[in-house]
C-alpha cells in the first residue's frame, strides 16, 4: 500500500524526485570491456584532495562522480623544496614536485579504504620511465577499491622525462600501449596544455588504446619575487591552475572533441557549475575540479548541485544531451 | 568542520592587527591552542590560516549545533577569537568586515601544542609545571589562548616582543612575578574580567565610536600569569629582543612554548644550544608554531612539506606546531 501522504511532502521532496529522474551518469571508458560507469559528472582532480581520506572527514565525497587520488609512483618521494605555492591573479602555481607516499603504502593503507567507498577511485599514476609505469599499474592490478588508471604524463614539476612523454605524441602513445598491455584497468590519459598542438597528442594515445583523456594538466609558469631578486617557488617553476587557465582548457577541450573518439574529462579553473557545463556543451563528458577544492571543499558538490539545477530548469533529462552541444551551434 | 560563522566583533588593536569575534560554536569546544582555521578571503584561491587566539566555549551543553536556542545572543558564548596583522589583500579584505558579516571558516585544524598534564588524578599528586611562552610580534595569537587554557594549572610567563609599544598586546601591565597562588583564581579572575571589560570598553570608543559594546571582547590573562613586554626601541618594557632576556627565564622554565618569526627561532636554537646550564634539557623542550604558505589545510593537497628529522611532514596537519630541535632550519627558507 502505497502512503500517499509521503508522496505530497511539499516542494524540497519535488526537487529530489526531479533528480532523480536525472540521467547524470557518464560512461567514461565505452572502448573497455568492463567500463567504467560514473554516477555523475563531476571528478575531484589528482593532486588536490589526497588520497581521498583527508577530505572525507569535511565532506561527503561518495556523492562525487569519482575521486582521482594523488600522483603516485612506484617509489616514496620527497618533492620539492619549499615554497611550493603561490598565489597568482585568479590563479595558483605549485611546485609539490609529486610528493606522493609511494605504491606500496598506497596498496597498504589507502586501497583497503576505497574498497569500502562507493565513489570509484581512479589512481594517477607519474613516473620517469616506461618501465616504471608499468610497474605501478602491475601493482595495482586485481586490487579491490580501485577503478581505474590516470596516466600523469604532464607533470610540470619533476625534473625528468615526464613531461616529453606528454608533449611527444610518439613517446606517448608508446607509454600508453606499454601500460595498457599491463592492466586490465580502463587507462585515461591526462594530457599536457604545453604542447605545440595538443589534438596530435591525443589521437596518438586514443589510438594507442587510452579509454578517455583529461584535459589539462597545469599550464607551466613562474613568479618572482622582486625584492629578494629571486623566483618565488623553491622549485624556480611551477604548474599554474585555477580560473586564469579555464579559457585555455577550455579551448583545447573543444579542440579535441572535434577529433576525439574517446570521452573527454574536462579539467582546468572549473570554480563553478557554469564553468563546468562549459566545459560539458564543449564536449567533455565529464569534469574535474582541482584548485576549487582547497579555496571551498564544498566546491565540488555544489558544481553538481548546480548541472543538475541547470538541467531540471532547462528541462534536460539526460547529461549526454548537452556533451559537444556548442560544438554543433558553432 | 566549514561553516559560515557571524561576526561579532572586529576591532583594530594596535595598528593593523585586528581581533575578530565570530560565532563559532564547534570549533570554541573543540580547539586545542596551538591550533588554526583557514577563512576564505573573497575571491582568493588559498583561503588564509589563522591561529585561534581565544575560545569562549557554551557555558552549558549545546543541542542543536550553531542554531542552538540555548546560545543567548551577547553573551560571547560559543565564540572564537582571531587576531591578526593586515599583511595582504586577503587579511585587508578580512579586516574590512563587519558585524553581522558571515565570513567562511575551516576548522579547528592541525595539532597544538602539548601541553603537560596538570590534572590531579587518583594517586597521583597534581603537578604544576613552569611554562614559558615566547610571542615575537603577531606570534601572540596562539600564546594567548595557550596561557589562558594552562593557567589553572601551570605557572606561567609569557615574553611578547615587539618593536614598539603600540605593537604589544595592549591587554595587561608588566606584573610584579608571582607563585603560582591557586587559592583564590575565580576572584582573582573576576576583577581582571572587569578591568578588561573596562579596557574594552576605551578601545572601542578610540576606534569604533558608533559600535554597541554589550561585552568584553578582551578576555584577562589570570593573574598567575607573569607578562613581560619587550619592544626594540624600548618605548615599553625592556630594550631588546626576545632573545635577549630568554637565558634568564630557560633554567626557570620546564617547557617553553614560541610562536613568532623563523629569524626568531634561529636565535633561540642557537640560544639553546649556547646555555650551558640547560644545553640538554631545554633543547628538548621548546615548541614552535610555523608558519608557511598552506593550501588546503587538511593535509591532502602537500604544499605545505617541510623536511624534519623525523622525516617529512605537513605543517598544516602535523603541525603548525614542531618541536624546535625537530625542523632542519638551514632547509626552512623564509
């Protein structure tokens, strides 16, 4: 017997049966026999909220499409000197170098803790050699709490190959490949902004079998300080994010849905939920939020609050309506 | 942990250091000294950290959180103080916010200082121990709320340097030293509380004319607590530094507390090393907030690393507090 009662609760109730008539899931890896189904769009960016753990204490991070965990790489490492952060005209550089406590620890402390969460976690995987990122993504096969690979092959800060394995697309597809042929994980790419033309670089890894990209990394950057005469980060460089790089992600986003076959994560300055259905109607199907996270924790959850608002009032079901729509109206 | 907290007060106490009062019930329970929230500054990306300089917890159990009708508006219940220097565009927007304003804070973050426990337990006589506190500047901010929280059990002497007069604390006269006297604490602060009511009261007139000053924002130090001014141009207090007068306390003091400029722990690690009466133990026993640039505060985004000999560690959540002879210092930069 139904209580028709609860089903005339006023309108707050309206508003959560209106969404749950919403369609936010996005299926990031379509190419992969297993997929990998998001319950929503919106992502935490590697880097900035950990391994997930430390931001579970301030807010309800299962509600996230998926958490993307901190750089990892096979051994502990120490990072960058400091200081690692500064603050920048609507923007942050940092130079944490990938601190990071290693794939070891990882699989000992912080997997059996995903293995409890609902959100899926995706692991961004660094390193400085082929091999070495075939050794993570080895590690990490079979183990439970984990869904999916983010190949870091963009990282500004780390004085090695890194970063020409993401802005060579031969280097690139072949790490791609290499690491694909170790996992049965879907593999996304997470693409470097500095890089003559970022669309060669993500055909060549679509083609080498990535499940999705992200775009972008931070965009290289520097500040320094005039009255010491010196750079302001102990690292002299540093990856710039936050809003000032929203238009450049932004760009190359709907560069690559133009050529892409594979879904697209948008990813750079997203502080708000227009900020993330622009990136959406340029044809990514899913979003990350990086530096919002630390000037709000709430931020990502109001980012999706706010697409599902934009959908009930635009009366749009289903989120792949709006993927690549401004691509069509250009 | 985040919420958006009322301001209750905010009033310059010297020049360009405010004290703000916001309502934040949680956080007033919970703080240990030592301990810091970060408040989103407009539309900065890095929300600033500040230590929590006073608590005034509910006097009796809250139930229902921040909306607690039990919380009685004016009584500067359930309330947090900051006080800070106008460094920045983000603690000049701070400043610039009224009462009434809501204002975004994170807290309480990171971990105190530890504190000896004093508390008298069964068999075990209650010990009070001597503290010496070191505040260099706007490195007062914590301290303040260290001294207030172990008075009742400790002796303590707290050293606020500064350069000048205007920049010491403007809460209490040099004091004659004192035993620690717990015979009669709740009289004793009574009165303080209404000097201090008093001495808020001027302040508020001086800066504020047209705000209502329905309470003392400007809560006493007890006066167990020995407070000992020292500006460089000697317009307060003695002439000097704060190293300059710390040999003559570090043979009285059990444990010291410092919170102030890297500079300043520098000198006292050399002062430490140098003591040959103390050399051993009071190099193990001297805890220093550090400051540094932070991100998120929580611990997950590593912008805030330092290396120590125990390894690397995250200012924001394995500190700010460190034990002085923990930090490598020739790797801290300023």
């Amino acid at each position: 017997m139904v209580n028709h009662a609860i089903l005339k609760l006023p309108c707050y109730n309206e508003v959560l049966s209106m969404k749950n008539i919403l369609d936010l899931h996005v299926q990031l890896a379509p190419r992969h026999y297993k997929g990998l189904i998001l319950a929503n769009p919106v992502m935490a960016a590697a880097g900035t909220v950990g391994y997930g753990v430390e931001y579970s204490k301030i807010v309800d991070i299962q509600k996230l499409g998926a958490i993307v965990c901190k750089g990892i790489t096979l051994m502990p490492r120490s990072g960058n000197p400091q200081p690692r952060l500064m603050e920048t005209a609507s923007g942050l550089l940092n130079s944490v170098g990938l601190e990071n406590i290693g794939i070891a620890a990882l699989l000992e402390d912080k997997a059996p803790i995903w293995a409890n969460w609902q959100v899926p976690v995706i692991v961004n995987v660094a390193g400085e050699t082929i091999d070495e990122y075939i050794a993570v993504a080895s590690k990490l096969e079979g183990i439970p709490g984990i869904s999916g690979i983010e190949l870091n092959i963009s990282c500004p800060n780390i004085s090695t190959n890194s970063m020409e394995f993401g802005a060579n697309p031969r280097l690139a597809a072949k790490l791609t490949s290499a690491v694909k042929a170790v996992t049965s994980l879907p593999i996304i790419v997470k693409l470097s902004p500095n890089v003559t033309d970022i669309k060669e670089i993500a055909l060549a890894v679509e083609e080498a079998g990535a499940d999705a990209l992200t775009l972008i990394n931070t965009v290289k950057g520097m500040a320094i300080d005039i009255a010491k005469g010196k750079p302001c980060l102990g690292n002299t460089t540093g990856g710039l994010s936050g809003p000032a790089i929203k238009p450049i992600a932004l760009y190359m986003v709907y560069e690559v849905a133009k050529v892409a076959h594979i879904p697209l994560i948008g990813c750079g300055g997203i502080a708000c939920a227009t900020d993330a259905l622009e990136f959406i109607m340029a044809g990514a199907s899913a979003i990350q939020v990086g530096t919002a996270n630390l000037t709000n924790p709430h931020s990502s959850l109001v980012i999706l609050e706010g697409i599902a608002d934009f959908m009930k009032n635009k009366g749009i079901t289903n989120l792949t309506e709006l993927v690549g729509v401004a691509q069509d109206n250009s | 942990m985040q919420s958006l907290c009322t301001i209750t007060s905010n009033v310059e106490i010297s020049p360009g250091v405010r004290l703000m009062w916001v309502e934040a019930p949680d956080i007033a329970v919970a703080a240990q000294p030592g301990q810091f929230i970060t408040v989103r500054c407009e539309d900065f990306m890095l929300r600033r950290p500040l230590s929590i300089h006073q608590v005034s917890p509910l006097s009796s159990p809250s139930t229902g959180g921040e909306a607690s009708p039990e919380r009685s508006e004016g009584t500067g219940e359930g309330e947090i103080a900051i006080l800070f220097q106008v460094v920045g565009k983000g603690t000049l927007w701070l400043s610039q916010r009224q009462i009434g304003d809501k204002i975004d804070v994170l807290g309480s973050l990171g971990k105190g200082f530890s504190i000896p426990s004093g508390i008298a337990r069964r068999k075990v006589p209650r010990q009070s121990k001597n503290l010496l506190l070191v505040a260099g500047g706007i490195g007062i901010a914590p301290l303040i709320f260290l001294a207030q929280f172990a008075s009742s059990q400790h002796s303590i002497t707290l050293i606020h340097g500064a350069r000048t007069a205007a920049q010491i604390y403007p809460l209490l006269p040099l004091r004659a030293l004192r035993s620690p006297c717990h015979s009669e604490p709740f009289t004793v602060i009574a009165s303080e509380a209404k000097q201090s009511h008093l001495a808020q009261d001027k302040l508020r007139e001086e800066s504020h004319p047209s705000e209502q000053a329905p309470r003392s924002n400007l809560s006493p130090l007890p006066q167990e607590i020995r407070f000992i001014p020292i500006t460089e141009d000697g317009s307060t207090g003695r002439k000097g530094m704060v190293t300059d007068i710390l040999p003559d306390f570090l043979d009285w003091a059990d444990q010291i507390y410092a919170c102030g400029p890297v500079d300043m722990y520098k000198a006292m690690l050399e002062l430490t090393c140098h003591s040959e009466r103390s050399e051993e133990s009071k190099l193990k026993k001297c805890q220093v907030s550090l400051e540094v640039r932070l991100g998120c505060g929580i611990g997950a985004c590593y912008g805030c690393t330092i290396n120590t000999k125990g390894g690397l560690k995250k200012v924001c959540q394995d500190g700010p507090v460190f034990e002085l002879d923990d930090i490598l210092w020739e790797e801290v930069r300023v």
